[in-house]
C-alpha cells in the first residue's frame, strides 16, 4: 500500500469505523468559500472611496441660523465616517496652552491644570514629560515635577466628556500633511501599514531632514512623497514649533498669572483633508462657498497634485424653479446616517446587532435575526452571520466614532476553526479603522473584547441630548408601584406561569354566583319564614298592642336553619385548610400541573391574596363541579367579605365535590 503524502490524504482514504480526521474537516470542506486575507486585503485596497462636504445652516434653537460643516467618508457607496464640526461645538484636541497647576494629588498620580477654558484640565502622571522636567531617573513623582503654581506647556488630548475635563499631555506633538513633528524627542517611528521597501526608503530620508533636537511620526500619507515634500513639512513645523516656544518664555517672564493659548488647530473640515484627503480618493465633492474656499486654498498650498480631484457641487434646477436636493440626498447620506442613530442594525442577510452604550463600556450583541440560512447546517449559518457581523461591526465603529472598551457577543459556534475565521476576519476589518485600536483575547464565556481611541465627539453624542425627563436613564421613576406586565407577574387579566402552562377556556372555569346584599328584613329566607308564621305574628301583635318586625321574630326553625349553616361553614372552613396546607406544600413542585390535571378526586383551593404574588402565579384552579350550593345564597354580607365555602355533603373521598375558598384583604 502506497504511503500517504500528508494527513489529511490519510484520514481521506481511510475506511470503516473509525476515521482519523481533524475535528470539523468536513465542515471545512462543506463551508461556502471564504475569501482569504490577501484577497480580502486586495478588496479593500479596491474600494472606491469618495469624500463629501457640506455646508449647513441650523433650524434649531439656541444657535438657530448658524452655520455648520458636515463630512462624509463613502466607501463603495456606504458610509464609513463622518465628522461635523461647527463654531458652537468647536474640538480642543490639539491645541496647545501655557496652563497653570492648580493643584497636585500624589495619591491620583495627577495634577489640575488651569487653561484658561473654564474647566480645569486633568494632568496624569503618565502624560508628562519626565526627562523635561529633569527627572529621568526611576523615582518619579507627580509632586516633584509640578508644583501648585508652576507654568506648564500642556496640550489637549482629549475634549471635556460631560463633568470631565479636559485629558492633558506635556509630550507636545504638531502634525502636519506627511508627518508629526515630535520636538524633544529622541526617536523616529514609522506607519506599519506601509510596506517594508516603502520603510526603508523613509528611513533614509528621515536621517538627512530630522534635526538632532526632535523626533518625527511618518504617516501613510507620505508613501510614495519625495524627499523635499517631507524636508518642507520639517522645516514648516520646526518653525512653528519655535514660534510656541518663544511665546510661552515670553509670557512665563512677565508672570502675568493667566493661562494663555499658544496654538489653536484648524476646524475639523482642514483637519480631516490634512489627515485623509490622498491619492486614494477618486473625488471631493463640496458643496457650499466657505467649505469650497476653505478646501481650495488649503490643498493648493499643501498638495496642488489633488487639486484636479475637487469637484463643487451645485444643486440641479427643479420642475417649479426650486433648488434639487442637496449633495447629501443625492448620496443617500441622510439615510445611513438616521440609520446609524438606531440601536439595531440591519445585516445584508437578515441578522441584526444591538449596540448599546454604558459608562463602562460599549456592548455589541449578534443575533440571526431573519437570516434562516441559505442550505448546510446550524455551524454554517451561524459563521456565516457572525462573518457579516464582523465587518459591520467595525463600520459602525468607525461611523459612530465609538471609543473605550468596546465587548462583542457573537453567535456561540461549535468548531474552534469558525471562531478563529470570524476574529481574524474582525482584525482584518479593523486595518481599514486609522485611529488606534487593539483586539485583546476572548473570554472565557466567548465575548470579543477590544479597544478604540475616539477621534471626536461622536455621532450619537453630535445629535443628541440627553432626555429632560429621565436624565438619559431610559426609565421613568415613580412614587408609587406600578403594575407590571412582565411574564411571570400574574396580571389582572389572570396571566401568570401557570396560566400559561395550563391553557384553560374561560368556559371551564368555575361560575361562582356572589349573593348580593340584603338588608335582615328584606332576605329571602326571613321572608319565608314571614309568610308561614304570619297568623302568630299577628295574635302576638294584638297581644302586644303594637306590630313586631317579621326579622325580629326568633322561631325554632330559624333558629335550627341558622345552627346548621354555622355548623356547614365550619366543617368547610377546615376542610379548606387542610386542602391549602396540602396546595402550599406541593406549591413548588414543577410537575404540579400535570398532578392536578390526572387527579380529580383532589380537592382544590383557590387565592386570591395579592400580598402572596408567587403563590398566586403557581396556583390553578380546576373544578369539575357545575352545581352550586344553596348555602352559598345564605351567607351574610359580613361573611362573604371574610370567607366564601362551597361544600357539598359529607361522602367518600373518591366523590367529594371540590372546594373553594375565596380569602378577603386582613
């Protein structure tokens, strides 16, 4: 017999009972192809990507008739960011300021510093520049390198979250078009998505144009730039940099004792051409006179070679003379970003995600939704899902600008190969994300964890506020309980885990007559005895002198008839608590129902007691009996309000009637 070339010829040709195979082999081979990672890297290399720009004005009040600039960035059509940036909501990230420390806490490893922007701005021990300060030994302290009074040049790392303030740093960085210009510092660094012979081209240019005194960022921006493009954005930003410089010495000699900004950068629309308007886009489309003028000017000046790429939008005429839609409805932008508010989302095939925000966390939940698959088995279906999840995921990421800790719930799959399939196909679509993220290890209970630095405010945060009535809680709180419709609470409709289990017709239910109230005079059963005693009533009247009520007239028959409902309603009352000590022990069982149901020699006790909710939901009522008692007639109003019993007569076992007993409020 010829020896197999490799394993998996092996477990292939092997025949009988037992095969030698890797785990889900067969499923493998039964899966639809799936593209690998060079083809998945060539399909997103291959997408057309397209940026929109609008110029808007506001029909909301406070800042009603203010003008604001919206940014989309389409990918094969689909929307994948989008930023928006006004003179209301303007970023600080960036910015660079001479603050002063207000106060310093050694036990939070921070300090407050004061720039001039209302709030103070938080200073963590691991933003500031240590060999700056003088200290780059290993005993470093917050409390020795700043002191409550001291000028500090920090810079804005991070916009002020609700009652945050602002995140600061003393590692001051500029970007510029091709690179970040890092002064003091001692290294360079490179974009790994670059290609290495791509690397090895910037490094040596790198050693010719940086300056001894600083360091440099290279962004993918510059794949390809010559060498006097970078040597000019070097030169730009150590100008720029020594204009900071000065001013802050300046001001920290005349002591003035205000904070004092020394840099501001550009609104988010120059921002976001400067960092991702490249040769990769096959157009800019602009729609607005400020936006044009602003974008025309800049990419003249920084890189004239796109200027052929910018295309002005104008609105076409309408039938009535009226202005078209504007660039954005054209696009269908509007669309998918009303969309991307939503807390679901819609995949291609029928499955869904719910995306929900927390203070800790953001929590990503996948569900098949209508997705039923498309032939193959259950494994098939859900990788399948969870593989379409995994890129959308991430665009949505991207277009919400979600940052923080960020966990996902995939679909529970069976082969190990599947769940290592959807992780990398969920790394590979994060290469697409341009700001810093990492995909940690799955849990133990099989989430994806992950994190995002976030660029800007967010798309959510961008629209919304926060609800005046339940503060952003979702709930509304009330003084007083209010019912709840939850399954497994019994309704007043009489709902409840039992009565779902034991689906009963409202025609076998037990029809219970309530005697109305009676006045003594007027009871049917002092009237009778009225009319039989009606001759003695009348010479006792005459005897008397004056007429005697007929309730009023105790007769040994009444008196008998009395005795007897007493004595009935006694013998039922613990004959109905030997049947509820009976119900409440077996009340906890699960197989209750199916007791109740075979057993109809059992007598049966209903409550009604709303104190007891978890008693009531369990308990169901069967009784077979369709004549009534005519004791149930006598009883007074007093009596029914307390205890209600039907009894028959005293017999065997096997033929005693069920009982109910109604319990009123204590």
């Amino acid at each position: 017999m010829k020896a197999p070339r490799n394993t998996s010829e092996a477990s292939g040709n092997a025949s009988g009972t037992l095969r030698i195979a890797r785990p889900g082999a067969d499923a493998g081979r039964r899966r639809p192809p799936i593209l690998s990672e060079a083809e998945f890297l060539a399909r997103r290399e291959a997408v057309e990507r397209v940026m929109v720009v609008r110029d808007k004005v506001r029909t909301e009040p406070p800042h009603r008739g203010a003008r604001y600039t919206q940014i989309a960035v389409l990918e094969d059509g689909v929307v994948v960011e989008h930023f928006v940036t006004s003179a209301a909501s303007t970023s600080l990230v960036g910015n660079i300021y001479l603050g002063i420390v207000q106060n310093v806490l050694p036990s939070m490893e921070a300090a407050f510093v004061d720039i001039g922007r209302g709030r103070n701005g938080v200073l963590y021990a691991g933003e500031v520049n240590w060999e700056a300060a003088g200290l780059g030994g290993a005993n470093r302290k917050i409390e020795q390198a700043l002191k409550p009074g001291d000028y500090v040049v920090v810079q804005v790392s991070k916009d002020p979250v609700g009652h945050k303030g602002a995140r600061l740093t003393t590692q001051v960085s500029l970007a510029g078009r091709y690179l970040v210009y890092v002064p003091g510092a001692s290294s360079t660094g490179i974009s790994r998505k670059l290609p290495d012979t791509e690397r090895q081209r910037l490094k040596e240019i790198l050693r010719e144009v940086v300056p001894a005194d600083a360091g440099v960022i290279i962004r993918t921006a510059s794949e390809g730039v010559k060498e006097e493009d970078i040597r000019a954005d070097v030169t730009r930003l150590q100008e720029r940099w020594s204009q900071i410089d000065a001013t802050a010495a300046e001001t920290k000699e005349k002591a003035a004792g205000a904070a004092v900004a020394l840099y501001e950068e550009p609104d988010v629309l120059v921002k976001v051409i400067r960092d991702l308007f490249n040769e990769d886009f096959s157009e800019l489309i602009v729609a607005g006179t400020d936006a044009w003028t602003t974008i025309t000017d800049y990419v003249n000046a920084v890189a004239p070679e796109l200027v052929s790429k910018l295309t002005k939008y104008e609105p076409p005429a309408g039938p009535d003379g009226q202005p078209g839609p504007d660039v954005f409805a054209v696009h269908r932008i509007d669309e998918q970003l009303a969309k991307a508010m939503d807390r679901k989302v819609w995949l291609p095939s029928g499955g869904t995600l719910v995306i929900d925000r927390t203070e800790a966390m953001t929590v990503v939940d996948v569900n098949t939704g209508k997705f039923t698959g498309s032939g193959g088995n259950l494994e098939q279906t859900v990788t399948k899902n969870n593989l379409e999840a995994a890129e959308e995921i991430v665009r949505q990421l991207r277009l919400r600008d979600i940052g923080g800790i960020v966990v996902i719930d995939f679909i529970d799959m069976v082969l190990e190969s599947n769940r290592d399939l959807v992780l990398r196909r969920l790394t590979e679509a994060l290469a697409r994300d341009r700001t810093r993220h990492q995909v940690s290890e799955v849990t133990s209970l099989g989430l994806v964890q992950l994190t995002r630095k976030r660029l800007g405010t967010g798309l959510v945060e961008a629209f919304s506020t926060s609800c005046p009535h339940c503060a952003g809680r979702g709930i509304m709180l009330h003084t007083d309980p209010v019912d709840s419709t939850t399954p497994g609470r019994k309704s007043e409709s009489g709902g409840g885990r039992r009565g779902k289990r034991t689906k009963k017709s409202k025609a076998e239910e037990p029809t219970v007559a309530k005697v109305p109230p009676h006045v003594p005079g007027e009871h049917p059963m002092f009237k009778a005895m009225a009319a039989a005693n009606g001759k003695h009533d009348d010479e006792e009247s005459a005897e008397s002198g004056e007429p005697r009520p007929a309730d009023e007239t105790p007769t040994a028959e009444a008196e008998e008839r009395v005795e007897e409902q007493k004595t009935e309603q006694q013998v039922a009352r613990e004959v109905a608590e030997d049947d509820l000590v009976d119900t409440d022990e077996d009340e906890f069982d699960e197989d209750t129902d199916e007791d109740e149901d075979t057993d109809e020699d059992e007598d049966e006790v209903d409550l009604d007691d709303e104190d007891d909710e978890d008693f009531d939901e369990d308990l169901d009522v069967i009784d077979d009996s369709e004549d009534s008692d005519e004791g149930d007639s006598e009883d007074s109003e007093e009596e029914d309000a307390e205890v209600s019993v039907t009894v028959s007569a005293p017999a065997a076992p096997a033929a005693a009637p069920n009982v109910r007993l109604w319990r009123g409020f204590s």
